[in-house]
C-alpha cells in the first residue's frame, strides 16, 4: 500500500494560537501509486482551473466544487481511504504537565495506581478542571525554555497555584493525591526533568510529532487489517519536523517486535505492524497523493471546524464514512474512550476489595516518607 502524509494547523510550539486551535494529519491510502498514475489525471485538473497545483486553501469552495465529480471518481478508481487525525494543542500542553509531574516513576509522593492504571486518566481529567488558559500557558512555557532556572521557578509557580485550588475537586482522595504531587514537585523541581536541555529536543514534545505517532499507528492498523505491506509512506516536505518525523518512524521499526506493556489495564503498544520502509519528505509539489491527501484535509478540516463548505464537497466526506479512520487526541476524547470504559467495569468482589485494600495499604507505607518530608 502507498501512503500520503501532510497536516494542517500547524503552529510550531506556539499552542495557543487562536485562530488554530487544532493541529490536522490527514493519510490518503491506496493499493496504487497514486503519484505515477494519479498525475495525469490532475494534470487535467489543474489546466482546467489554471493552476500549477490543486491546493484546497486557495482553491475554496467555489473552485473545489468545479472539479468535485472528477476528484470523488479517482477516490473510486484507486479506492482511495483517508483518514483524520487531530490534536487538540492546549490540551497537549496538559497531557504534557502531567506526563512530567505526575510520573511515579519521578515523583515517589504519589500513588503507584495513579499513573500505571486507568485512574491516570480520571486524574488526569480532574487536573484539567484546575487550569485555566493563563496557568496552561505558564507551564508550556516552563516545559519549552532551556533554562533550567527559569523553568523550575515557573513550575513551583503553576505547582504551587494548582495546590491553592485543589478544594474544588470534589473527593478528598482526589485532592490528596494532587496535594502530595504538587507539594513535592514544589520541594524537588530539579527531578522532575520538567523541561528541554536543548532547542532540538522541543521537536520532540510538540504536538506535530505526537500526533504524527498516531498516523503511524493508524498506517499499522491499515497494513494489519490488509495483510499488506508499505511500498512507500510519503510525508510532505517542512524542513521543521521532518526530521523528528524519520526519527520516530525509524524507532518504530527497529522495536517493531517488541511489545511495551505501559501497565494493568492500560493499552499495549503494539508494533508490529509498523511500515518497515522509512518515510519519504517530498514537496507537495512533486506528488500527486500529496495533492490530493491536500484537497480531503482542506474539506475534512472545514467541516470539522463548523467552517461553510459547498453541498457538493459533502460528496468527499460521505465517500469516506465507512472506509476512513478518525482518533483525536484531546480531554473530550480521553472523557469519551475511557468514561465508558469505567462505566462498564463490574463491581468488585469482597475477595478484590480484600486484595486492593492490602495493595493500597503496601503502596501508601512507601510514599509515606516521601509525603511526610514535604510537610
């Protein structure tokens, strides 16, 4: 199968940008080469519009709608599947914090369960109600600065504002373990790591290669559910990500038969069915699936955004609704995936009860020192 990557809303790692709130990966597949026999087809295309290429943006809707009939027939002549990706920015500087602060492995003063289990993700969506855009935006700076001064004294800063409003959680063990957390953040910001030694590593923590991960995995899914392999997985060409892009995609591959287990009830990371062909950084203007991956985020992301959008080029998405994939990185979606997946647990047995008291009771003993040297 051929891949064809390229994204929309990108800011870089300004994540507060207004106007784009949201960052866009869109993946054209197709079992043909869409850039050897796609191209004519736009070539006729682009000579009708008068233009050297089909972009969406500068097309709009009047210009799109001239040429809909013939797009929706090359999606059904190379089967064409899309899929949509997004990732909500401010809510990534979130998951971010907490990734950094609430890390058992770094911060002794919490529960083990509280990031190794499920229940990360309900403290998670607790925490969320503690920010505001302000205080959001204080620790995504603290994450992104190199120096490490700096950074530590805005992070007991944004630690010590989260403590001050914690009674707003409704149950106290909720508040105790955000209070612990924080407290010790804020005597032991030095081991937290919270942020960047160096400008190159900010590629590493920003949305685009996040949510770059997930089209991977999505592209894994696409090869698993096929039982076919990747011939080429083509990624449009910014100077800015692309390494961090080939960075990620190769790591994939070498562990592709390795199986990271993050913890109980947690999902595995699976990747076996990475593409074993490293990704390809080709200008927009050198590829047709490119052009045309263009085209479906233009009128994917209008439509997603409540933006207007010609009748006509509903046709695209429609064409899509049973054959594309979508997934969202954000706390709605986290709320979404995970509240049903707490809402159909079964209550537990007295013997589980019995068990979790025991496991609690061994767990608290060793934090204990930890809390108690922060009080």
């Amino acid at each position: 199968m051929f891949f064809y990557v390229d994204e929309s809303g990108q800011t870089g790692l300004n994540l507060f940008d207004d106007a784009q709130p949201l960052l866009f990966y869109g993946v054209l597949s197709s079992r043909f080469n869409l850039d050897a026999l796609a191209e004519r087809h736009l070539q006729k295309l682009r000579r009708r519009l008068d233009v050297d290429r089909l972009h969406a943006a500068e097309l709009g809707n009047g210009r799109l709608v001239k040429i809909e009939r013939e797009l929706s027939r090359i999606g059904k002549k190379f089967d064409l599947r899309f899929d949509f990706y997004c990732v909500a920015k401010a809510d990534h500087a979130l998951i971010s914090f907490f990734d950094q602060t609430f890390d058992q492995g770094l911060n002794p003063a919490l529960p083990w369960t509280a990031y190794w289990t499920p229940l990360k993700y309900v403290l998670l969506i607790k925490l969320a109600h503690l920010f505001d855009d302000e205080l959001l935006k204080k620790a995504w700076d603290a994450r992104i600065t190199t120096n490490n001064v700096k950074s530590e004294r805005i992070l007991v800063e944004v630690c010590s504002e989260i403590v001050t409003r914690v009674a707003a959680i409704p149950d106290a063990r909720s508040r105790e373990i955000i209070s612990d957390g924080m407290n010790w953040v804020i005597k032991n910001p030095s081991k937290i790591n919270y942020n960047i030694t160096k400008k190159s590593d900010s590629l590493q923590i920003s949305p685009n290669l996040i949510g770059f991960q997930t089209v991977l995995h999505g592209i894994a899914r696409r090869l698993e559910k096929s039982k076919a392999k990747a011939a080429a997985v083509i990624v449009d060409r910014q100077s800015e990500f692309n390494g961090a892009q080939e960075f990620i995609s190769d790591f994939y591959h070498r562990f592709r038969h390795i199986p990271f287990e993050i913890g109980p009830g947690l999902p595995v990371m699976a990747l076996k069915h990475m593409p074993t062909v490293p990704v390809r950084c080709t200008p927009g203007t050198h590829s047709a699936g490119l052009e045309i991956v263009d085209i479906y985020i233009g009128v994917f992301t209008r439509y997603f955004e409540n933006k207007e959008l010609a009748p006509e080029l509903y046709n695209l998405i429609r064409s899509q609704l049973h054959r594309g994939y979508y997934d969202e990185i954000s706390i709605n979606a986290l709320i979404k995936r995970w509240g049903k997946w707490f809402d159909e647990l079964p209550e537990p047995t007295d013997e589980q009860l019995a068990k979790s008291k025991e496991l609690k009771d061994i767990d608290e003993a060793r934090r204990r020192p930890h809390v108690i040297s922060i009080s």
